[in-house]
C-alpha cells in the first residue's frame, strides 16, 4: 500500500518553479497522478534492489554526477584543429556510471601533439575533474544521421577497445600530469583489470 507522505515518493524539486515543472509528468497511470522524471535509468534485480546504470539524454553519470555532452562540446569547440567532435559515455567493467569520451574528427593539416596539449589545458581549465572525459579517439570520420546529428551509438559500442577502433589512436586522460597519454594494450588492460585506477 503507497502511503500518501512517504518520502521516497515526493520529489522536492528545484528553486526554479520552471525547472520543477519539467519533470513531472501528470495523468500518466490515471487523472489526477504525478510522477517525476530524474533522467536516471535504474535496474532493478530479482531480490528488489535498485542499481543505478546510466543516464538519458546526453549526459552520463561519472563518479556521481551527471555531465553534460553539450558542455564538453562546446569547451571543445574553439580549437580550430577540430573538424567535428562528439562526446559519449562509455562503460568501465566494474565501474559504476559511464566515463566520458570524446571522438574527434581533426582538419586535414592538424598536428596530433598540439592538439592534444591543447585540449588537454582547456579542459582541466574549464570542466570539474570528474567532468573531464577520461578518453580521446582520433577518428577519420564520425557519421551522421540525415539531419547531420552525430551518430554515438557505434562509437559508444567500441568504447576504448583498441581492437574495435580501427586503427584509431585512443589517448586517456593521465590526472597527475592533466593531459592525455597514448593508451596501448597494456594500458587498456590495466583499466579493465583496475590494476590502473587513476581514473
């Protein structure tokens, strides 16, 4: 039986009336209900527990807090090396949430090195440290939907798995120097295993 004042059910909202508003759907099971949207996709397993798994939208859930894409995006966006970027969330074995990801496309003369010193200061400047994606993937291209969106899905399936990205350099984000390393196998493998835990 749902008791009408359980705090599990009420939803506090935010200062902003307008912003409250957003995420409460109404008449959803019958007229006169409420329910609120967090963003938040839970699993809940046979015994009854609820496990937090990912977000909605584009943001994703590291360390506990929700990042926006469009946020990194868009610290991203000045660096006139860049011909298209996407950032994504993608899993870590045993790790809860998704850490953040950035698929870059560079124009045709852009130097690697440079550019990666430069986004790498831009972004330990400008975003929260569990707000800085934790890998960077030199794509050749990124596809498109017909309304030129990025497609992330295929990216977010190879993830940071070396044998599913063609080829592709994947950089990690090195947090006592505040910049992007090559990754290699072993690297990759530290990450998975937790050996490396720095992330």
């Amino acid at each position: 039986m749902i008791k009408e004042n359980d705090p599990l059910l009420r939803f506090e909202g935010y200062v902003d009336a307008g912003d409250t508003a957003k995420k409460l759907i109404r008449d959803v099971c019958k007229k006169g209900d409420c329910v609120f949207s967090s963003g938040d996709i839970l699993y809940w397993d046979p015994l009854g527990y609820l496990y937090f798994k990912d977000r909605r939208g584009d943001t994703y859930r590291w360390k506990g807090e929700n990042v926006s894409t469009m946020e990194v995006e868009g610290i991203l966006q000045p660096l006139m090396s860049i011909e298209d970027a996407s950032v994504f969330g993608v899993e870590i074995k045993g790790r809860e949430g998704r850490a953040g990801m950035i698929g870059v496309v560079l124009a045709e003369n852009a130097n690697i090195e440079e550019f990666i010193r430069e986004a790498s200061v831009r972004l330990s400047a400008n975003l929260a440290p569990y707000a800085i994606p934790i890998f960077l993937r030199i794509l050749q291209c990124i596809d498109k939907t017909g309304t030129f969106k990025l497609k992330k899905t295929a990216l977010q399936k190879d993830g940071f798995d070396l044998k599913k990205c063609n080829g592709d350099k994947i950089f990690f984000w090195e947090s006592s120097e505040k910049q992007y390393k090559l990754m290699d196998e072993k690297m990759q493998q530290d990450i998975e295993s937790g050996i490396y835990s720095k992330i």
